[in-house]
C-alpha cells in the first residue's frame, strides 16, 4: 500500500526536531549504561517529596469516597472541564488577584500543550480573507513545544532578545521593542513565563507593554505560566501577574507534580473559552478529569496556593542556586560562560560566546559521557530564514530539577568537555 498523506497529515506526523530529540533522548536512556546517565535533559518536575505524599493523600482520600471516585471515574465532563473545577479555579483567581472572572472564562484541555494546539489553531494560519496571519513570539529563545503546532505550516514570527550583561557571568534577555512589527497580520503575541528555556521572567514593564501592542491591534496576549504564578509559582521574582479580556493565560497541573493526569486550564474571555471548549469535544470529546478531581478541594482551601508558595518555590528556588554554585565551582575561569539570570522554572541557561563547536555537537559529545542536555538550537524559531544568528548555537538548557549529586556529577562533565574544547 502506498500512504497517501494529507498536507496536514504529513506536516503533523512528519519531521519534528524536538520529537527526534525526544527520540534520541530515550534511546540514549534504554541503552548500555543507563544508570550512569545524567539526565539534565527533560522538563520533568522533580519528584518532590512532600508534593507527592500530597498527590497519594488526595488519591487516598477519593478512594475513601465512593461516590466522588465512581463520578471521577466514570462519568464524561462536558467539555469545558468540570463544572465544581472551573467554578473553584475561577473562584482561587478571584481570591488571589481579585480579577473579575468566573467559569465562563475557563476551558480545561488534556495538558497545556493540547491548549497551545487549539489556541494557535483558533488563530494563526489561513484567513477566511485569504490572508495568513502568525503569532508573534517577541523573544526567542522560547518552548520548542510551540514550534511544529498549528494545522498550517509557518505560524510564527519571532524576535531576537537584547543581551543584558549584569556581571561577568550573568546576563538576561530583553525584548527589544526597536525590532517588534505589529501588524494586519499578526494573529496574536505569544510568550512563556517564567520562559522555556531560559528561566527568564518577564518584567511587569514588559508585559504591560506588550499587553499595550496587542490591545492597540485588538489581538490577543497570550501568556503560559506553565511554571508560573499562582501554580506552580517557581517564579524567584516578585511580580503581579495582570489579566484583562484581551488576554489569554494558560496554566498546568503538569509542573506541580501531575503530568500524567494531562490538565491544561486556560483563561480568556467568553468567546475564546467557548471556542476551546467546543474544539475539545470535536478533536476528544472531554479532558482527563482526574487532576481536577485530585485539586479541586485545594483550589478551595488555598492548599493549592500555599504548597505552590510556601514548598514548590523554594524547592526549586533552592535547587537553582545549588546549580549555580556548581556552575560557578566547576567551571571557574577556564573558558567563557555566562547563565542566564536564574528567575524561574526548573533550568539553567548557559551560553558559551567561544564555543568552537555548535551545541548539537557539544550534545552528542556529553552524551557519550553520560551527560543528557538539550542544544539551545531547537529553542530558535520562527525566523523567515534559517537562524544563522550565532548565539543561537552556543547556548545549552540543563535542568536542575535531578538529585544534587547527578546535577553535580553532570556539570563537573560538562566543564571538562568544555575545557577541551577551549584547548
Ligand atoms: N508550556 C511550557 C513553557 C512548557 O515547558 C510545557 C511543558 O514542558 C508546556 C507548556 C506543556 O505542558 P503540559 O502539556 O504538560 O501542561
């Protein structure tokens, strides 16, 4: 049989970087050896101790109820997710920020991911006019997990950052509003927060401007806190996390400790929830109802907030200073580096400005030693041309969510690769 293939069909089960790197990843992990392999490569949560023993006690305590464990197990939600769920999660927003929402402006989806596939979808792509329209990523790097969504091909449009030096191995992206061009057609602006890869957080300053730019082109912003405010809060920065009816924010249940249960939760206004609540029945009729379930009372007594707070924060706050003091150990002043400033999420950014190899090679090498990162070239996309911005080739993302003694192993590897390269 010869598979004739749809241009949607190919484009979505063809070529993709990151699953090939997903690929590579596991194969390196089912080969010889693999105990002794140091995964600083995913975006796995840590297994936190006492956020598991929550999960369990939460699991406990449904079994203990027939019937809310009969209704999780055995009942469809409509599509919007569940009623009680997006009523307390609506309610938790209230609370916390005081912004005026309700359940009208909350879709659930199967994991954030699923709620990127639908929003750019919605969105981007072929217009009824004929015309295409994109979505403006106003700094790359930003989440590869983006990159091959939506039905049409080409959707984004995307920005180099300003590199801020702040001290001899430190520097942050900026968006450089200079370079950013709002146009006709521009479907929406996009950004992760805290960001995927980089650990970066936006400025308040930044993303009220950026609210400005979408607001004057009655566009949405659409901001991911799939590591962010107010859960998970692995967000090492104060900040005051704004909403308004032009705005679209995603959240995740995936990086408090519940990725199996794939739950996305999305707020926007009432037209844009709707429309994902009626692509969720057509494309999976309704979404996992076990990780609402599981936190929907926590929701309600601020259990969720406080875990997200007063542990998940410092966890990873304090997991992420153990790394850069190992940066800082192993590599010493042998060869340029600088981090990314440390703001959020579970990774180090590390960008070598000498590197005589691009990071694919410096990826294939360390893992013939045992250490997994991730190139920072998949995180560059949605340039017209192909990337040929060099920075793009010297950065690494490592995560620091693993066990200290394989973050520690793994970094000492990376600067002995690193000093050989730099002879
Ligand atoms: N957004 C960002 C920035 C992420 O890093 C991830 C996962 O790693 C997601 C969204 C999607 O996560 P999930 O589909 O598990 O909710």
């Amino acid at each position: 049989m010869h598979l004739q293939l749809s241009k949607t069909g190919h484009r979505l089960s063809g070529h993709s970087g990151i699953v090939e790197l997903m690929d590579d990843l596991g194969a390196a992990l089912a080969g010889a050896g693999v105990a002794d392999m140091r995964m600083l490569g995913g975006g796995n949560p840590a297994h936190v101790p006492e956020v598991q023993a929550v999960w369990r006690e939460r699991l406990q305590a449904i079994l203990e109820d027939t019937d809310y464990c009969d209704r999780m197990l055995a009942n469809y939600d409509g599509p919007a997710g569940n009623p009680r769920f997006r009523e307390s999660f609506a309610g938790a927003l209230r609370e916390i920020y005081g912004w005026d929402v309700g359940p009208e402006n909350i879709a659930v989806t199967n994991g954030g991911q699923t709620a990127f596939f639908f929003l750019f979808t919605l969105l981007a792509g072929e217009m009824p006019d004929a015309g295409f329209r994109k979505v403006l990523l106003p700094l790359v790097p930003e989440y590869i997990g983006y990159s091959d969504q939506g039905v049409s091909e080409g959707i984004f449009q995307s920005y180099h950052p300003r590199i801020d030096q702040l001290d001899d191995h430190t520097f942050k992206y900026r968006i450089d509003f200079d370079a950013l061009e709002v146009t006709d057609s521009t479907a929406a602006i996009c950004v992760s927060r805290p960001t995927n890869p980089t650990g970066n957080v936006l400025t308040d300053d930044e993303v009220a401007h950026l609210a400005a730019l979408a607001a004057e082109r009655e566009i949405p912003l659409i901001i991911d806190n799939a590591y962010g405010e107010p859960f998970p809060a692995a967000v090492f920065e104060p900040i005051e996390p704004v909403w308004n009816r032009g705005m679209v924010m995603t959240f995740s249940l995936s990086k408090l400790g519940l990725p199996g249960t794939r739950t996305g939760i999305v707020l926007a206004d009432e037209e844009i929830a709707s429309r994902l609540r009626t692509m969720t029945g057509i494309v999976g009729l309704a979404n996992n109802n076990i990780g609402q379930a599981l936190v929907e009372p926590m929701l309600r007594s601020g259990q969720l907030l406080q875990l997200s707070r007063e542990v998940i924060r410092p966890y990873y706050q304090a997991k992420s200073a153990d790394a850069q003091r190992m940066v800082a150990e192993h590599f010493g002043n042998d060869f340029p580096y600088l981090v990314h400033r440390s703001e959020g999420a579970f990774f180090l950014w590390l960008w070598f400005p000498e590197l005589p190899i691009a990071t694919r090679e410096l990826y294939a090498r360390l893992k013939k030693r045992g250490v997994l990162i991730v190139p920072g070239e998949y995180f560059f996309f949605g340039q017209d041309n192909a990337d040929d911005w060099p920075h793009s080739r010297q950065c690494i993302r490592l995560t620091f969510s693993q066990p200290e003694g394989v973050v520690n192993s793994g970094i000492q590897i990376i600067a002995d690769e690193l000093r050989k390269l730099h002879g």
